[in-house]
C-alpha cells in the first residue's frame, strides 16, 4: 500500500516528536529503534524508510526539541513587558514543573554529556542550537553591549543549566528547591548587578 507525501511526512514528524521525548528522558543511548517505531504504530523494518541511520534520527529529534526550548522562550518574550523577559525565562527555566518532566523540557542538561561523545556532525547540530539559544537569551540584556550581552547569557545558560542538573539529581527534596532558588537568585542577581554597573570610559592620554 503506498501513502501519500503527506502521510509520510505526519509520520516522520511523529517520530521525531517521539523520539525528542525519549532522548530527553532516557538519553542518547536510551532510545530503541524497534521500541520507538512500535510505539509509533511501525515496523522495524519502516525506520529506514524515514531515515538512512539512528544518527539521522538521533540529530533531528535534537534539533527538534532545542527547537521547543528557544521558541518557548521568544513566547515568552513575546508576552512579557522587556524589564521582566529575563527573570520570566529564568523562572520559569528553574521551576520544579521543568525539574520534574525532563522529556518535556531543555535537551542540554538532559543530554550535554552524551552528545559531546556522538558524532561531529551531531555535535555541530548541537552547538548550532545552542548558539540559538545564547542569543535569544543576549535579546534580554538590551541595555548591554552585544558582545557583554552574550557573555552574560552564556554565564547565564551555566548556571541555569548546572542548576538543574544538580535539582534532578538530588530528586523531588528540599535540597532540589533550594538548588533552584539558589540558581534563579544567582542569574538575577547578576543581571541587576551589571545593569547598575556605569559603562566603562576610554582611557584619555595626558
């Protein structure tokens, strides 16, 4: 039976939805391809109608779900007065929701560590996004400096991204709340830090 082009594109879209899902919960080396295809109603053998290896599948369900996190964050933006974009991205990133729900949220601290030993190529889609990410979160210093912006987005994208790492690792605790407060307080902190801070004058010659 053959399908349609717009039948098969559902499917591969669902796919990669399904399988974005699964990287995130169970890491790089956690998805099966005959689990994921049964899940999505297919046959082993119809992965390679979709797709030419696992790498394939694996890059575009990275892309996809980074794709998630820097949309949900330009929403965000989008619905947010400027003075309060950054500490609703920042809260809203280290919230228990997003603590508790690792398929349904940011790729990198659920998958940092196990693309740094995949291929070049998926690295490359990685740091792609990640570039992405880096400067939808430099759009919430507007009164920096490009250059001064990105540099505190990065510091920025650390600690959000450590923090949670260390929330999830110490489970649903006290412990894991305070990891989160202590993050959250640390990015904001510094963003008020640095927007008192007076621009710095150009040395005169006597």
């Amino acid at each position: 039976m053959r399908y349609s082009k717009e039948h098969k594109n559902q499917t591969h879209a669902r796919i990669v939805k399904r399988a974005s899902v699964k990287l995130r919960e169970r890491g790089a080396h956690g998805i099966g391809v005959a689990d994921l295809m049964k899940e999505a109603g297919l046959t082993h053998g119809g992965f390679y109608a979709h797709f030419d290896s696992r790498d394939a599948l694996v890059i575009e369900a990275v892309t996809h779900a980074m794709d998630r996190s820097t949309e949900r964050w330009r929403k965000l933006s989008e619905e947010t007065p400027p003075e309060k974009r950054l500490s609703k991205i920042v809260n809203s990133y280290l919230a228990p929701e997003h603590r508790d729900n690792p398929g349904q949220g940011c790729a990198v601290p659920a998958l940092a560590a196990e693309i740094a030993r995949e291929s070049s190529k998926t690295r490359r889609v990685f740091s792609g996004r990640m570039e992405q990410m880096i400067d939808m979160l430099a759009d919430q210093y507007p009164g920096l400096p490009r250059k001064a912006a990105r540099k505190q987005a990065m510091a920025a994208l650390a600690t959000m991204m450590g923090s949670l790492v260390m929330a999830r690792v110490t489970g649903n605790s006290e412990l894991s709340d305070e990891i989160l407060k202590s993050g959250r307080d640390a990015v904001l902190e510094r963003a008020a830090s640095s927007e008192k801070k007076p621009p710095r004058r150009a040395a005169t010659s006597v």
